[in-house]
C-alpha cells in the first residue's frame, strides 16, 4: 500500500502541493492583513509543518511575526531541545510563555488533575501572553479531520474580546475571500492547515526533510503502565503508584503534549516511511493518547470556547 | 451493471500510492432531517475511516443523543457542536476527508434549517458538486428549491439528487420516479450539467457504497461510484491569466516581488502582463519560489512575480494577460446572498472584498428579489436576512472582475457591515454597468447630480458657527469622523488649513474677515460641486457672511450649527489662551471682547454647551437625517 521510496521535492503529488498552496495563501493573507500577528509554535508535526509552510511563503523574506510557545512547564525534554534547535537554525524569533500564576499556585497535572492543568497552564497562560504582547491574530496548526468540533470551525475563526468562540454563530465563509475586519480586543485565529490529514502531515513531512521531534520515533523508553496507556517517565515528577514500575520498552508518540498526559504506543517505527506505513495500519485516532481529550463530553469544543487552541 | 459488481470498496486514504486522482469537493444539502449528516457519517463508517475509538465514542453518543433508537446514529459522527447533538440538527457545516481506491473527497455537510442558510452556502461556495437529499416521504420542499438555487448560483454544475429514506417507502420505484419528475421540472431552470438521481437508505446503506438488494428496478450507479467517476473539469487553468496580488514581497531593495496565488490561467517568465486598474504594462522576469524559480505557474499556484518595469503594484491589483484582460468598472450588476439580521438597504455603505481588494461598496439600486420557490422575480425594497436579490453596486474606485459564470475566482465578493464587520453579503458578479474609464472621457457629462448618486449622499455645506473656544472644531471633528465611517465624501475647511494658505494676505479687520469667508464659501462651493459634504468651523460672526456662503449653494445643502456656548465658558476654557490675551488688549478685534457675534436668528442646529461634543455629534448627524443629505 505505501511506496517506501523517499520522495523528492520534484514529486511532491498535486494533492500535497494544492494544500501547501492553500496554506502559503492563508498565511500570506495574514501578514497581509494584521497588524501583529503570531504563530503558536506547539513543537509537535503539525507545528513543523506550519513553520515550514511560513519559511516558503515568505520567501526571500523571513516569516514576519515571531513564534510562540505556551511552556506548561511538562513538556517532554526532547521537545524544549528541539523547539530551541529549529528557533536557532531558522533564526526566528521565539517567545516563550509560563502562566506565573499558575507557577505560584503549583498547578501541576498530577495532583491538579489534567483539567484545571489545561486550564490554567495552557487555556489562560496562551490568552495571557496574547494579551501581553497585543497579538491581533494568531496561527494555529489545528486540523479540521483532528476532532469533529475542529471539524466545524472556520480557516478565519473570529473571537469576541475576551479570546471567546461562539461556534453557534460563526462568520460565514465563502471562497478564499476571508474576512479580516476585527474591532478593537477582537482577534482572530487562523488555522492553515485545516484542510490537511494526519496522512498528509507525515506524507509533506517526508517529502520535504522537515525536522520532527525525535520522541515520534520508536525507541526504548521509562514507561509506566497506567489504567492501559502507556506513560513515559520523562523526569522524577512523576510518582509512582503502588504496584507500579519503571520499564524499558520500544514505543512512540503519535501526538505531543504534557508527558504526564501523552500516552505512548509500542512501535518499532523508526522512519518516517515507518510511522505511515504503521498509521495507514493504525485502527485507533492519532489524539487516542491524548488524555485530556476524554476528560467530558465535547470538552474539545468547551476548551476551544474558553480560548484553547 | 449487475449488483454486487462494486460490493467492495478499497479503502486507502489520499496520496497513498496509485495513481494520482483528482480531489473532489461535494457537499450534502437539501431540507432539514433529510438524512445529510447521516448519509456522510455512512460514507466515512462504511469506508472504514471511523477507527476504534472514535467508534465506541459514537456508541455511547448514539445511547445519550441518539435518534435512531437502538442503532448507530451516524448523524452524530458529523454534528460536532454540543448544541447540535442536543438539538438532533446540524447548524453548521462540517468538513470531512476521505477517500477511496480511486479518488479523494472533502464534503461538506452542510444545514438544513432556513436559519443557517449562510452556513450552507460557506459549505457550498468552494464545491464542484452538490449532493442534494430529499426524503422520500416528504418530497421536494422549500429548502430542497432554496438550496438548489443557491447551488447553481454558486456555479456548481453537477447535481446528485439523492432520494433518501426509500427504506421509509418500501423502496418503491414509483415513489423515486414521481419525486426525480417533480425535481427535474423545477430545476430545468437552473442550467446545471448533470443531474444524477439516486434512490437510497443513507440509514441503512442502501446503494450509499453497497449496492441495495433492495430495488432491482434501479440499475444506475451507487453514490460512491458517481462520485468516483464524476468529471468536474473546471478548467481554471485554461482561462485567461488572472492574479490577485496578496502582498508585495520586499526584503532588501533589490528584489521587488509579488506575492499571491495564481486565480486562473497560467504564466511564464516572459509573459506580457497588465496592472488591470491602471492599464500599464510590464513582463514578467521571475516566478519565485522557495524551491527555486518556476517555468509556468497555474491557477492554484501560490508564488511570488517579479516584472521587468518599476510598475506601480500594491495588494489588490490584478496583474492580467495583457491580450485578455478583465472588466475595469465602479458599477455593475450582481446576485447577492443577504446573509446578517439587519436588512440590505439600498445606499448604505459596505465594505467589499473582492480579490485580495478592500473597497467601500454600496448597492444603489435592487432590482428585485428572487422567489426560491417559483425563480420568480419579486419587487423589494431591502434584502432580508437568507434572501437573494439581484443589484447595482457601486464601489467607490473601480475593481477588476471577471463574470462569476465566466470565473468563479475573480468574480465573487463579500460584503462587510462597517461597524460590526461581520460577513453580511456574499455577491457574484454578473457583469459591468459601464466602463469607469469612459468617465474621465466623457468628462463633461459627469455632473453634481451624477456626483451624488454615485456618492450615495448629498452634497453640503455644515457651516459650524460660534465664539472662539465654543467647541465647533471638536464638534465638526466627530462629525466628520462619523460620516466618514459610514462612507460619505467629506471635507473640513478650518482656520487651520485656510488662514495659512488661500487665506494668508488676510488679518483680523472687518473687511478681512468678510473676505475670509467669502473665498471659504467659494471653495466650500466646489467642494459641493464635487459631491462632498464640506465641515467648515469658523467663527463667521456676522450674520450677512453666513448668508452669503448660504446663498452660494442650492437649498437644502446649506446647513447652519450654532455652537450655542456662552461667552463665561468659553472665557473660562480658554484652551489658546487667546481671551487672556485679548483681555489684557495684546490681541485686537477679539470677537466678543472688543469685536461683535451676531448670534444666528433661524439656525437649522443649536447647540447647548451641556450636550457635550459627543452627543452634539449625534444632533447634527440626525439633522442631516432629517434634511436627506444622508439616508443611513
Ligand atoms: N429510516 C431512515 N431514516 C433515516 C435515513 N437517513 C436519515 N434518517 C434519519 O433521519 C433523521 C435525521 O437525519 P440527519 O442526518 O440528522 O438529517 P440532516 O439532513 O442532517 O438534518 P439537518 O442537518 O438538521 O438539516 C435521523 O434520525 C436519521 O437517523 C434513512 O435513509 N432511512
Ligand atoms: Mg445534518
């Protein structure tokens, strides 16, 4: 079913090239457009992506608006190495924010629970540090086919001051003629990559060398095994409960965020040709591992309310 | 065909080996419970695209918010939104991505309810095919008509007409014939290409991917099979050269480059093209990318051209074939989809996007409504929210376009509300009222009643009369910036930028300031000529001056405020500090110190100190209501 040759940028199919043309267009459309805008820099493939997408859009200038990451503090080490690597090797510019507060109070996601902890370290610390910095719009690597309240929202998605979604009543879309007329404290977020697939991620990821975090990778991992996912033990935070060990097993991350909540799955994938040879196999969904996803009922549309991305 | 022949559908998703094929975007409408939802989440459940967990998610969705009783509710794959699921209804469109052995698809599911109408058609706009669903119980209904409609006026050519329920009807084949008659006789009209009936059970899969063992009598081809095999050739790329420039690409000042995305056609380093609105010409040198320059570029290609000449290109020029070049116009004619509460009304001023354009528009005439029930034409006097209506729009500086049947690309635009900016019109352009450059030409004819109906508003004089210090610059400021934003001509004369040039030989005597306002009043004068309201603030303490700048002007375009602020407060506001000075007698001829203020006898606004500028704004803003000069 998949072709293990390594495709050069020559054979870059029509599919992968109209998406990437859809997205060079979104993006452009926004510098174009606002003021100051921002691009959410999560570190994951989709983020990787998106950056990718900003370096050729702009081309031969650099992206016009700097990076953001929203650091909850639990991200996986590899991924802080690796978010400081691509900000050096592209030279862009990169912010990094903590919810100060959320420091003080010690939220963490073991005692505070995955809730409150996306709550206060990733829904409040992003509106935050949009607020501080007066970002009038902001790029989101979300996908459409992720989830299906991702599903309904639109490339130009308006927020009402105070970061609000009001997926009932959204601004109509039509054609590529995006609205980008805001008021004052409005903002927009702007999602290139609706249109894309997990498949199409990995598949433009591979055809065009872009670097991912190596934790998408198989390789032998501390993990726990807790109510049937699998945890890395990415540093000493995370207690062990009774009956619980350590253990050293091949596995990888189809999706990344807080390593306490990013369940792991055994792999022996160590390429790329790998990962889609395995994914095109896979019966569960790529945000299967994501533990926050599960906490209630549509929470991803109730997050997305409260400003989540 | 026999049944069973195509039982079985690989499924492998877009880009995963075999032949490229072309990516089809359809989208599901009709009336509301017409089992839209339910028939794609059936297309992505039997394409085996729903994975485990997304499986048991719907089972226990289906138990909590089913329809469907014991069974799957495979609307509810779809409807995303809580409200939805609660609701059991779709209220905005969904995007999903699959694919088969021998295409890919991104569908739409879009709703059934008249109130989101707008959501439909955002579904709608970028598709190539519609698949509209009729239950086979209730036949062809309003929204089956309204959506058609919008369909085609959307350009979309190819139609399945997907009788659905037929479970509900016993499969029967006489049903599926009188609905596909009644359809068929309604949508001749509609001039779409193809129009491919289906009987089928979105519940129960019926001839959805499996062929129905249930109505032998049907021997065409299964929704999927059309679908696979349906040819939408557009043919962008084989139009005229179309390209919207998004942003001016400029790094150091030795490269200049455009960017944006090719609309249509194709170009090459060496292709001679025109900037569409001010008609120079130049050559393309480069087509950049960061892969390395191209030899052809085509419609879809985002890429960044570079030219020849030092030409004048900004973002929202349309660089064109120079030999095929689009329409240059500020009037033309136009289908327009209301889609905000607030009515359409002939006259207001919109904001419209057209292209990568930003361009204050306003419809000066509605011609009339369209009927979704009959097509039939129906006189209106403003568009209400969902309906459609056919216009003249004027935009306030000509726009390149092409027809919208002619080239979807560049003949559709969005109208924004100016105030809360949200989408409130989707246009598509029929063709050009007259050629904008025939104005300059035909020079002579163009005259202030000429003027005026392109403007939208009136012309006048807002003659803003009081003691220094009284408040008539701050008051006439917000004046201004009001009518300004709802899109009047304006322009404020003021000591300011009179006294320091036309007026600079003038001073202070009697005479001088006769002669000021008279040389004010002239050039007030040509302003309204020109179609402009005109703010002027001075102190024009006689009453014989006032009426001679009234005199100079048409009745009714002359509008007297008196900034009614008495001598005590203006003395203690002082913010020049001139009554201090004209006290201690360093300045002469101080009007109301040592200088008369003919207070006005019969001013069409007073007023009061009290009112505070804000709201003395809103009075004048209402007169000039009430005289007609503005009618929004
Ligand atoms: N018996 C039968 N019921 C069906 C069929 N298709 C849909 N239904 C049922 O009809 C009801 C409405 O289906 P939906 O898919 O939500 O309808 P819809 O057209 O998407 O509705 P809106 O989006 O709200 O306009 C549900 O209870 C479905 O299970 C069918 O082919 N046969
Ligand atoms: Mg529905």
């Amino acid at each position: 079913m998949t072709t293990t040759t390594t495709l050069s940028r020559m054979q870059l199919s029509q599919h992968l090239k109209r998406l990437e043309s859809e997205s060079i267009g979104i993006l452009r459309e926004v510098v174009a457009e606002f003021r100051n805008p921002v691009m959410l820099y999560s570190i994951g493939k989709d983020s990787g992506v998106m950056l990718h997408l900003a370096l050729k859009a702009f081309y031969p200038s650099k992206p016009p608006f700097p990076l953001l990451h929203v650091d909850t503090t639990w991200k996986f080490r590899d991924m802080i190495r690796h978010r400081d690597e691509i900000a050096a090797r592209y030279g862009v510019k990169l912010l990094v924010h903590t919810n100060p507060e959320g420091v003080a109070r010690g939220i963490n996601p073991i005692t505070s629970g995955s809730q409150l902890h996306t709550q206060v370290m990733k829904t409040e610390a992003l509106k935050q540090a949009l607020d501080q910095w007066g970002f009038d719009a902001a790029f989101g690597g979300a996908r459409r086919d992720e989830e299906k309240s991702r599903a309904k929202e639109r490339i130009f998605s308006f927020r009402s001051a105070g970061h609000v979604w009001d997926p009932r009543n959204q601004r109509p879309e039509l054609w590529s003629l995006y609205n980008t007329k805001i008021s004052q404290g409005e903002t927009i977020r702007v999602f290139p990559l609706s249109n894309w697939t997990e498949l199409d991620i990995w598949q433009y990821t591979r055809a065009e060398n872009i670097p991912v975090v190596p934790l998408y990778f198989a390789a032998p991992r501390p993990v726990v095994e807790r109510d049937g996912q699998l945890i890395m033990r990415d540093d000493e935070r995370l207690p062990l409960r009774a009956g619980e060990s350590v253990q050293m097993r091949m596995v990888r991350f189809r999706s990344l965020g807080c390593y306490p909540l990013s369940a792991a799955i055994e792999s022996t994938a160590a390429t790329l040709d790998d990962i889609i040879a395995e994914m095109l196999a896979m019966r569960t969904s790529e945000r299967s591992g994501r533990l926050i996803d599960s906490d209630e009922a549509a929470s991803m549309e109730k997050k997305k309310r409260d400003g989540y991305f | 065909m026999t049944s069973g022949a195509h039982t079985e559908v690989t499924v492998s998703p877009a880009g995963a080996g075999g032949p490229e094929k072309a990516l089809l975007r359809f989208l599901t409408c009709g009336s509301v419970d017409d089992g839209k939802s339910t028939l794609i989440g059936r297309l992505l459940y039997d394409t085996q695209l729903i994975l485990e967990d997304q499986l048991t998610v719907l089972e226990r969705d289906s138990r909590r918010h089913g329809t469907t009783g014991a069974e799957l509710d495979l609307a509810l794959l779809v409807d995303g939104l809580q409200a939805e699921r609660e609701q059991g209804i779709t209220i905005d469109v969904a995007y999903r991505y699959f694919s088969t052995a021998r295409r890919a698809f991104i569908v739409a599911d879009t709703p059934g309810h008249e109130q989101y109408t707008r959501n439909m058609a955002t579904g709608a706009s970028n598709c190539q095919a519609a698949v509209i669903l009729i239950d086979a119980r209730k036949g062809v209904l309003t929204q089956t008509r309204r959506h058609s409609y919008i369909c085609s006026l959307l350009g979309i050519k190819h139609v399945v007409l997907a009788v659905n329920k037929i479970d509900l009807v016993d499969f029967s084949g006489e049903r599926f014939h009188h609905i596909v008659a009644d359809y068929l006789g309604f949508a001749k009209a509609l001039e779409f290409s193809s129009i491919t009936p289906i009987p089928l059970s979105a519940r129960y899969g019926d001839n959805v991917i499996r062929r129905s063992g249930h109505m032998r009598w049907y021997e065409g081809p299964t929704l999927i099979e059309h679908l696979e095999s349906l040819d939408v050739g557009e043919g962008l790329e084989e139009k005229p050269f179309r390209f919207p420039v998004q942003w001016v690409n400029r790094p150091d000042l030795d490269f200049r480059g455009f960017s944006g995305t090719v609309a249509s056609g194709r170009v090459r380093p060496g292709d001679r093209v025109v900037v569409a609105g001010s008609g120079r010409e130049s050559t393309v040198a480069r087509i950049v990318t960061a892969d390395g320059d191209l030899s052809e570029a085509c419609a879809g290609d985002a890429v960044t051209l570079t030219l020849a000449d030092e030409v004048d290109v900004a973002r929202g020029d349309v660089l064109a074939q120079s030999d095929s070049r689009p329409e240059v116009v500020d009037q033309f004619a136009a289908q327009v989809l209301w889609m905000i509460e607030e009515p359409m009304l002939p006259g207001r001023s919109y904001l419209m996007r057209i292209g990568t354009r930003f361009v204050p528009a306003r419809v000066t005439s509605l011609k009339h409504k369209t009927d979704v029930n009959t097509l039939e034409h129906i006189a209106a006097k403003t568009l209400q929210l969902n309906e459609i209506g056919f216009c003249n729009l004027g935009t306030a500086s000509p726009v390149a376009f092409d027809a919208y049947p002619e080239n979807r690309e560049t003949g559709a635009f969005v109208l924004i509300d100016r105030f809360t900016h949200a989408t409130a019109g989707a246009g598509m352009i029929s063709f050009g009222l007259r050629r904008a450059t025939n104005i300059h030409r035909q020079a002579l004819l163009v005259d202030k009643s000429a003027r005026t109906r392109l403007n939208g508003h009136r012309p006048a004089i807002l003659w803003f009369t009081g003691l220094s210090g009284s408040g008539k610059s701050t008051i006439a400021n917000i004046v201004e910036r009001e009518l300004h934003a709802l899109g009047a001509h304006t322009y404020m004369l003021d000591g300011d930028n009179v006294r320091h040039g036309l007026n600079r030989d003038l001073g202070f005597t009697d005479v001088d300031r006769v002669e000021n306002i008279r040389r004010v009043g002239e050039v007030a004068k040509l302003f309204v000529d020109a179609g402009a309201i005109v703010l002027c603030s001075f102190i024009s303490p006689f009453r014989a001056e006032r009426r001679m700048v009234r005199e100079l002007v048409d009745a009714g375009e002359f509008v007297e405020v008196f900034v009614d602020t008495p001598i005590e407060e203006c003395k203690r506001r002082d913010p020049k500090g001139l009554y201090a000075r004209a006290l201690e007698g360093k300045i002469k001829n101080f009007t109301g110190i040592d200088s008369p203020y003919e207070a006005p006898e019969s001013a069409e606004v007073v007023l009061e100190t009290r009112d505070g500028p804000e709201r003395a704004a809103r009075h004048v803003l209402d007169a000039l209501r009430e005289q007609h000069i503005i009618t929004y």
